[in-house]
C-alpha cells in the first residue's frame, strides 16, 4: 500500500540510527572479548594486588562504551 511521500530527513535518520547502534555493538563485542581473556588470565591467578592494571583499564573501557550508550540512546530515541 501507498503510504504518502517519505519524509525528507527519513533516510538521513535511520542511517545515522544504524551506524551509531551498529558501531556500539561491535564495542560491545569488544568488550565481551576483553572481559573473557581478563577472566581467563585472572583464572590462571595473574592479578593480584600488586598487579591488576589491566582489570581496571578492562573495567574503564566497558563503563565508557556504557556511558557513551546512555547519551547515544536518547538521543536516537
């Protein structure tokens, strides 16, 4: 069915929407990865309190793809 013309700003939108949602999914698959290799070296009793620089740049690294998800979303909504 014909449903009128199609706003101007239509495609400009929804190719915005999928590329930043797009994009934050790869960072979030990132991310995942990340959390999964930081598991499996602190399995293997790698951290400790001496050493733990990399658990807390893992940690920074997901709460920033996080706090960038919380501006993106409103503002594709």
């Amino acid at each position: 069915p014909d449903l009128g013309p199609e706003p101007k700003a239509t495609r400009t939108y929804f190719s915005i929407y999928f590329c930043m949602t797009g994009l934050h999914g790869i960072h979030v698959v990132i991310g995942m990865i990340v959390i999964g290799w930081l598991l499996y070296r602190a399995m293997k009793g790698e951290f400790g309190p001496e050493y733990f620089t990399p658990v807390d740049l893992g940690g920074l690294y997901w709460h920033l793809v996080d706090l960038i998800w919380i501006y993106l979303f409103p503002l594709l909504y």
